[in-house]
C-alpha cells in the first residue's frame, strides 16, 4: 500500500496526490504483468524499476489509445500539457526532486 498525501489547497499536495493515484496505478500494472516495483510504500522507488515497468505502462497506454483513434503523438502531448501546466508547484515542495547530484567514489579509496 502506497501512502496517500492528503490533498488541500496547496497545488503541490494536490500533485502529491497525483503521483500516488499514478504510484497505485504502477502498482497494479506491476502485478498484473508479474513485475517488481520494488518499493518501500511510498511514492520513491529505485529509477531503472520505474522506468522499467513505468516504460511500459506508458506504451501500453499508447496502443490502447491507438485501439481508440488516438494518435500517440497526441496522448503524449497532452499528457505533457497537463503535467507542464501543473508541475511549477511541485519546485517548492519538492525542490531536490530532479537535481539530484551523485556521490563522488575516490577509486583510490579502496
């Protein structure tokens, strides 16, 4: 079970929010198709099992809209749209999500 944020009227809760609605969503893909997410009931996860089984969510998602009439192109632009319209408020709350800064290994430290 993911944890849920509660949502108020902080824009960026309400994005929490969001991600947990996807987060749950990933979670039953995953089990649907046998995979592991490897989480730890919270919305972070290791980056190569999200893109993993986040990857091909998404290209499911596609050929159902392609099943529909829908352009992937255009699912992906609008789904774009949405999250550029909705993702600035996420900087205050999240301000370390994308820069994120990789230790530094001395190779002569062993």
């Amino acid at each position: 079970m993911i944890d849920e944020p509660a949502e108020g009227n902080d824009p960026a809760e309400g994005n929490r929010a969001q991600a947990a609605l996807a987060a749950h969503a990933l979670q039953a893909f995953a089990q649907q198709t046998g995979q592991q997410l490897m989480g730890n009931g919270t919305l972070h996860m290791p980056e190569a099992t999200f893109l993993e089984v986040g990857g091909d969510l998404l290209a499911d998602l596609l050929h159902l809209g392609r099943l529909n009439g829908v352009d992937p192109d255009v699912l992906i632009n609008r789904g774009r749209a949405h999250y550029d319209a909705e993702a600035p408020t996420e900087d205050d709350e999240w301000p370390d999500a994308f820069h994120y800064t990789p230790p530094v290994i001395d190779p002569h430290s062993r």
